[in-house]
C-alpha cells in the first residue's frame, strides 16, 4: 500500500504535484485563514473539512500514488472542472507545512471528497440529535459567558466559540453559527484589551442566540416552525418545488447589485416595487464565479413589467421571486413614477410604524425594505436626515461614502421619495437608501444610488451581522451615538439605561445587584417604563445569579424596542436651515462665517467640510458680491464652476449690450476653459437672435475639453425655446431617449468592458443630461477602470460637481499615482480655478512636471492670483525656476494689476518687505514688462525705497543704476 509521503519544504514541491500557482496561493489563503478543520490521515489518503457557502463545509481529500501522481476531490462545483480547486490546494498547503496536525485513523472519514451525491446522507433522527446538541451547547455558551462575564476569560475561550460556530453551521443551525462567530470575534477583541469590544454588540449577540436557541427548541419538540423561519434559523435551502404561484404583478425595479463573496460566487440581484400594492421583491441568480456558460442575469432598469407572474419563496421582504415572465414590457413614464409616489409610505411617522412592527419579529431580518415620500435632506454634520412634509427626519447612515451619490442625484431636483431599506445603525432607526425618485423640469426621473448597503448584508449597531471579521465601533455605546445624532432627551436616557444594563451583563450577571439597578429602575419609570423596570429590580433581588438571565434578557429586548421608538424620528427646526443653491432639496444650517470657495474646496477635499457645507460657502461668498463685481471678474468668478448660476443671474440681469460685450471678453483665446464654458452658459441664457449668431459661430470653430459640445446643446436650447414650449419637450424627449441605452448599460452590464463602452457612449453624446449617470458610475462601480473613464467623461462635458474628487486624488498622489495622473488631467480639462493650488503644489514638489505643466497650461489667467498666493505662503517655492516660469507669458496688464493689488494690501502686513520682494521676483520674470511696472510703484514707497536689495532690484528692472 502507497503511504502519503512527506514533502520538501518549500513551493516547489507543491508546483510538482499542482502546475497552477494562482490555485496555490488561494489554498494558502484558506489554510491561513484557518478555514480547514478534522484534518486526518488514512493509508494513501489525506481529508479535510472546508469551510463554503453552504450550510455544510466542503469534503476535500487528497490521494496519493506511486512516485509524484497526486488526485484531487472535493464536494465544490469548483472540483468538477479542474484537477485541484483551491480546498485541495489548501490541503496539500496544510500537508507541507503542518504534517503533525493530521490525525491518523482507523477508516476513511464518511462521505470524504467526492461528489456531495456520494456522501452519506443523515437521518432525520440523527440531524434532529445534531441540532439539539447544538442548541444545548449555545445555551451553555450563553449562561456560562452571562454569569463570568468576558473579564477573565482564557485565551483559548474564543477558539472553542469559533469552534463552535463551525460546528453548527455543519449541522444546519445557520443564524446561531453566524452569532457564535461574531461572539467569538468580540471575545478575541476582550481577550487581547484592543479597546474595540463593545458591551451593547456582545449583550445584543447573547440575547439573539438565547432567543433563537429557544425557538428552535420548541421546533425540536414538536412545535411547528413558519415557513419564513426555516432558511434562517434551521438552514433549509428552498427549491423550485417549495415556491407559491404569484401573477398579476406590476413590477418596477430601482436597484441591480452584481456582487461577490469571498467563496467565489456572484450573486446579481434585482429589487423591485410592485406598483399595484406597494410590496418589495427581489429576484437573484447566484452562480459560482468560474462559471461561464451561464448567460448572466440582466438588469429591468427603465421599464416596468406588467402582468408579471412567477414562483414566490416563503421568507420576509423583500420576497424573493423567481420570474417566469410578464404580459407586457412598457418603458418607464411618468404614469409609473406617479403611481410609485403613490404607493410610498406617506411619512417618516408611517415608516417607523412599520419598522417597529417588523422588529418585534425578534427573527425577522435587520433590514427592512421602504419606499418612503420625503420633501429635503438635511446635511447636518456625520449624520444626515431625510425629512418629511411634517418636519420630521429619519436618520441617513454615518457613511461619507453616500455624500456623492446623494449630491450627485438631487443636484437641480426636487426630492419625491427615497428607496431603500430602513434596519438599525447604533441604535438608531436607519434608512439605508438605494434609489431615489426626483423632479426635474423635464419631470420625474428615478435614480440609483449604486451599491450603499447590500440588502443581504445588515448591520447590528455599526457591524454587519454577516462579517465574520468584527468591526469597531466607539467606546460609550449607544447613548453616545444618539447624542451626536441629536435625538430626543428621553431617547438619549434610555439609550444610556440599556448601555449601562449591556456594560453590567458583559461584567457577569453577579453584577446585576439590587444596589447597581436602583438608579437605573428609578430612570425607567421616569420615563414611563414601569413594567421593565419592576421586572429588572425583581431579577436583581434573586440570590442566584443564573435565574437572572432569561428575565434579563427579556427586559434588554423590551428595552431595545422602545429605543426604536423613541430614537427613531425627530423633529426638525425648518426655519433654522436655508437651502443649497445647487441643491434645492438639500437644507443645511447657514455658516456663520462664509469661506472663499478654494479655501471651503480644500476643506472639503480634507474632510472638514461636507460637500453641501463648502458649496453653501461658495454661494454666500458670491451672493455677497455686487453685480458689476461678477461681471468683471472674470478671475474668480468666471472660472469658479460654483459660481456660474451667480454669473449668469447678475449678467443677465444687466443691459443687455453689457452683457454681450462682457462675454466678448471672457470668449478671448487666452482665458481657460471654465471661462469660456460660463461665457456659453450665459449666452444661452441670454437667447435671442444676437446669442443665436453668437452660439452659431462658436460651433463652427475647433473647441477642446468638450467645449464644441457644450455650444452645440447650448444652441439647441436656443433654437427649441426661440420655437416655443412644445419644441423645448420634444428636445428633452430626444435626448433622453439617446441616452437612456447607454445609462442602463453603463449602470447594470455584468461585464467591466460592456460598462466601459457605454460611458464611452454617453461622452461621445455630449450632453449635460448624462452628469446624474456618470457620475453614480463614477461614485459606485465596482472597476478602477471604469470609474477613472467616467471620472474623464465628466471632465470633459464640464462637470464640476466632482472637481474634489480630483483635488484629493492629487493631494494623495504619494500613495496612487496612477489615480493622481488622471486627476491632474482632468483638472486640467476642466479649468476650474478651484483646482489651480492643488496643481501648483504638485508643480513646485517637482511630481511629474511635464504632465503637470501641460494642465496647468490650459488655465490661462486663472493660474495668476493662485500663484500669488502660492509664493505668499510657500516662500520657499520661489527657489524652483518652474513656479517662477509661470510668470513670463502672463500679459502685463493682468499681472501688473493683481501684483499692484496684492502690494496695497501687503503694506499693513508685519512682513511686507518680504512681501514687496516676492512681487517684485514674480514681475521680474514676465517677458511684457510687468516688472517695470511693479518696481516703480515700489520706489514710490519710501519704506521699500530705503531697503537696499528692494531698491537695487526695483532699479535694475528699470535700467537705472544703483
């Protein structure tokens, strides 16, 4: 009989036996990751347990037979395509480097490798015996750690819980094996006094696995277990036989995610509303990722499936569906957009009702599925609210990463309603958003946006409960978070009554004293609570602290429902917020003290400012200045994308003569890009036979960045308004029908390069209608690639709502380069004056200078008072001969107007020599004569005068003598 052989340490002789060293380093993956257990030894053969997708682990085994001839099986589909899947990497891995760890039997393990149809099937007598085994062992988990506490525990303590968890996944005991993991992430937390364990995560995974270990129980004895339980808690997987019928469906979808686990399946799923009812479904096709021959699953984006039928699955909402097919197709219109108004939850009150009566199911899912009428967000610091008719706000999550799908949705719309899921983030009701539906002036448009929170991925607090890997949360519990979230007062008490219980329970039950309760009963019968509160003294007077526990949690779980209902809407000051500009939906409170609008951009590329904060900036800082302010300055406010719709009311607002001549200007070869873009803008406001010839001729010249483009919409306008209101809706029909393939394939195709070509499609266009598309792209795909070429596509149709996007990225060029290059690029195209400084600091460190050069070329004049200021504040920048450079071709009147400016300024300055001498550098490298000009306003100034190396500069540039 061949023996298993001992291998050479090493991978080559792994390479010997397994050729593909992708597979091997997938193996090596799973055994570090200790994914691999019963490993053991029989004659020729190695076995192992892997850990999968499934209820049950993967039966992997190796063969061995004479000289290096190795086989592989294992239960995977992956197995079923080629020699080794990556579990018989890992065992061979875990042969290489842990020999020792391999116990020797007597007999082959049953049902070891193979096909999962060879393996010996359980009874029902011996899988019931294997759940309440399981189950008893949870309770003793859950009495034990209630009654030490997580203090004193061993260090071994959390690998047995793990342990444990592992176990009862393998025996169907799915929701109380995810639990157990979880714990035992928290106690390794404990255990190695990180600071991250968090007393209400623990108490909350403790009174879950009691509750389900009782459920489950009673199903044990007899008592019949619903439908909608027994995926969960029992890990029955449901078959196409176990589907109830359903038709007449109206079904709409507002959400596609394409996703991947970490055990190689991609799961594309489709959510929808039924416009007949209100009700929430999803449809799923969950495939193994090396599967090809599938024809992936597709998007119904823009269209709505009428008479819809198909096979329903028992389980909660959204319900799943298997679609068989609908009576007809219609594209989606403003009737079916009305009717999704219709059917949304009128108010905030109508869907924390409805939240409340879901989670008193303590086994329903986390997640609840809404669609819910709102009229504005409030964007208010961390955490953001969605406001009702009524003033009242619902929580957004703490997720920054919603900021730009959010804006990027409600810019120049009305908010309708929000699409998503409403579950529980620190205690606090949550709503978890998906999709928004909004009003334009050409009408009502649903928007996605992207993949914020997957639906099978809720949260506990600020942790998913599916992520085995724990997450931190802040020390203080839930009290803290409901505080910064400015919920009510009682609110906040209780929320501090139930930190103080999780705090007690996670030091032992022996810690729930009569004397440590006292305060705490006292809180809750003030705040009306006397029932929980005599039940909670009453388990604190027993003398045995283990008959403490089942009441104990009793009073957790009442406590935590009626946290949901005080914590879950409050009432918004309305009169206290003014709107964005951009934004009219978004409310936020009114600055005090308004920021330039480079400073508020730079703030807001640091993250110390939200994107609807720095853009309220902005809009105060133009709206303060006079008309005939913005109509000459071209440099700020002509070349700032934030203060265009300021530009255009104060030019079109003036003679209109002025206004045409002050365009003439700003249309001048040497401006940069955002001037000649705003110059458009206004002339399509404008309209009219003058601005028609205007635009004609622009259109007939070679424009970059789009520019060509943009006059052509911009004319388009023109003529449709000059045509009157029906010829304005056909335009608007016309485009959005052009576009509307492109966006449903930039946002739903299954493949990177199917997405890729329709942003390519949707920049060849040349419409300002696809910034909402691109920019969700932008925001939320899952490829590099194709959010760097919609980032592109954006700069080059002019798009400044994601300029500190790109002001970060070069901020950060020392950890992406790759990104920051592209950054620079598209800075460049836009010729924001808002990106200049970022551009400059790169420029002066001397970071790719010719890629650098050839950006901050497109700039024009917009460069000149961001250069200034950069030798203001970085005199040591003065040194590099390329900052100095910048300075030759600028003309003389510009430069010699902003530098005498800056010098009136600078004589009040503590340092104003100094001062005086970067001027007087800068003008001495313009090749027009600008530093003649300087010098002699200069000597005029008997304090610079008197200073010999000023006055010895000043009277070179003039050819006098010293």
């Amino acid at each position: 009989m061949v023996e298993v052989r001992r291998l050479a340490p090493g991978m080559g002789a792994l390479t010997d036996i397994i050729r593909d060293r992708d597979e091997l380093s997938k193996g090596a993956r799973i055994f570090d990751d200790k994914q691999l257990t019963h490993l053991s030894r029989f004659e020729n053969r190695l076995f192992a347990d892997a850990s999968g997708s499934g209820a049950s682990p993967y039966k992997v085994s190796l063969v061995f037979g004479d000289g290096h001839e190795v086989k592989g099986k294992c239960s995977c589909m992956a197995a079923r395509s080629r020699p080794f899947c990556k579990h018989a990497a890992a065992l061979l891995v875990a042969w290489s480097r842990a020999p020792d760890a391999f116990v020797t039997t007597d007999t082959a393990p049953t049902g070891a490798g193979g096909p999962a149809k060879k393996s010996v099937k359980k009874g029902k007598t011996q899988t019931a015996e294997l759940m309440r085994s399981g189950v008893a062992q949870v309770s003793t988990l859950v009495r034990e750690l209630g009654l030490s506490g997580v203090a004193a525990l061993s260090e071994d303590r959390a690998a047995q819980v793990r342990a444990l968890g592992e176990a009862l996944r393998a025996n169907g005991l799915r929701r109380l094996a995810a639990r157990a993991v979880e714990v035992a992430g928290l106690l390794e937390q404990a255990a190695a006094r990180t600071g991250a364990f968090e007393p209400p995560v623990f108490t909350d995974l403790m009174a879950d696995m009691l509750l389900t270990a009782r459920k489950v129980e009673k199903h044990l004895g007899g008592e019949a277990l619903e439908d909608r339980y027994v995926e969960e808690l029992i890990g029955k997987t449901w078959t196409k036989k176990d589907r109830a019928p359903v038709e007449g469906l109206r079904l709409l979808e507002y959400a596609f995610t394409t996703r991947s686990t970490p055990d190689n399946f991609v799961i594309r799923e489709s959510r929808f509303i039924d416009l007949g009812t209100g009700a929430h479904y999803a449809e799923k096709q969950i495939l193994p990722a090396f599967l090809r021959s599938v024809e992936p699953k597709r998007s119904h984006a823009g269209t709505v499936l009428e008479g819809a039928k198909g096979g329903r699955y028992p389980g909660f909402a959204p319900v799943r569906l298997d679609l068989e097919g609908a009576e007809k197709t219609r594209d989606l219109g403003g009737a079916a957009l009305r009717r999704l108004i219709e059917v949304a939850l009128p108010d905030v009150g109508a869907a924390l009702a409805a939240f409340q009566e879901h989670r008193k199911d303590v086994f329903a899912p986390e997640l609840f599925p809404v669609a819910l009428r709102v009229q504005t967000l409030l964007a208010s610091g961390q955490r953001s609210q969605l406001v009702d008719s009524g003033d009242r706000g619902l929580f957004l999550p703490a997720d920054t990463r919603l900021d730009e799908p959010l804006s990027a949705a409600l810019e120049g719309a009305t908010l309708k309603v929000v699409l998503g899921n409403v579950g529980l983030e620190a205690a606090l009701p949550t709503l978890f958003p998906l999709a928004v539906l909004v009003e334009t002036s050409e009408g009502l448009e649903l928007r996605g946006l992207g993949q914020q929170e997957s639906p099978e991925e809720p949260r506990r607090g600020r942790r998913s409960a599916r992520v085995e890997a724990p997450v931190a949360v802040p020390r203080g519990g839930w009290a803290e978070a409901a505080r910064a979230a400015g919920a009510s007062p009682a609110a906040i008490a209780l929320a501090e009554v139930r930190d103080e219980l999780a705090e007690r329970f996670s030091n032992g039950l022996p810690s729930v004293s009569p004397r440590a309760v006292e305060p705490l009963v006292a809180r809750l019968r003030e705040l009306g609570l006397e029932k929980p509160g005599a039940l909670l003294e009453a388990l604190a007077r027993r003398a045995d602290p283990a008959e403490r526990l089942e009441d104990f949690i009793k009073v957790y779980q009442v406590l935590g429902i009626a946290l949901v209902r005080l914590a879950g809407a409050v009432q918004v000051e309305a009169g206290a917020l003014e709107p964005v500009p951009t934004h009219p939906s978004i409310r936020i409170r009114k600055p005090e003290t308004p920021l330039l609008p480079g400073e508020a951009l730079r703030r807001r590329a640091r993250g110390e400012l939200t994107r609807y904060e720095a853009a309220a900036h902005a809009a105060h800082h133009y709206a303060g200045l006079g008309t005939d302010t913005l109509l000459e300055s071209l440099y700020p406010a002509w070349s700032d994308g934030a203060a265009s719709t300021f530009v255009v009311r104060a030019v079109t607002a003036c003679p209109r003569e002025r206004a045409l001549e002050v365009v003439k200007r700003a249309l001048a070869e040497h401006h940069s890009h955002r001037v000649h873009r705003t110059a458009v803008q206004v002339l399509g406001q404008l309209g009219g036979p003058e601005a028609r010839v205007w635009l004609e001729g622009l259109s007939r010249r070679r424009h970059d960045s789009g520019l060509g483009l943009y006059v052509r919409e911009v004319l388009d306008d023109v003529q449709a308004r000059e045509k009157g209101p029906e010829a304005v809706a056909r335009l608007a029909r016309e485009r959005q029908e052009r576009l509307r393939p492109f966006a449903q394939r930039a946002l739903t195709e299954s493949n990177r390069e199917g997405r890729q070509a329709a942003v390519d499609q949707l920049e060849g266009l040349g419409l300002t209608q696809a910034w909402p598309v691109l920019r969700q792209v932008f925001y939320g795909d899952a490829s590099q690639d194709v959010r760097r070429r919609a980032a592109m596509a954006l700069a080059w149709l002019g798009d400044t709502e994601v300029l500190d996007r790109f002001v970060h990225a070069v901020e950060e060029r020392d950890t992406d380069d790759e990104g920051a290059k592209a950054a620079v690029y598209a800075l460049g195209v836009l010729g924001d004056v808002r990106g200049a400084e970022a551009l400059l600091c790169a420029f002066v460190d001397g970071w790719k200078p010719n890629v650098v050069s050839t950006a901050l070329k497109t700039f024009g004049l917009a460069m000149l008072e961001p250069a200034v200021r950069l030798a203001e504040t970085r005199p040591e920048a003065m040194e590099r001969q390329a900052l100095r450079n910048l300075f030759e071709k600028f003309p003389k009147a510009a430069l010699s107007q902003a530098l005498l400016a800056r010098v009136e300024v600078a004589r009040s300055h503590p340092e104003r020599l100094a001062r005086f001498g970067t001027y007087l550098k800068l003008a001495g490298e313009n090749t027009h004569g600008a530093g003649k000009v300087v010098a002699t306003a200069l000597l005029d100034i008997p304090e610079a005068a008197m200073d010999k190396d000023l006055s010895r500069t000043a009277k070179k540039l003039l050819g006098l003598k010293g």
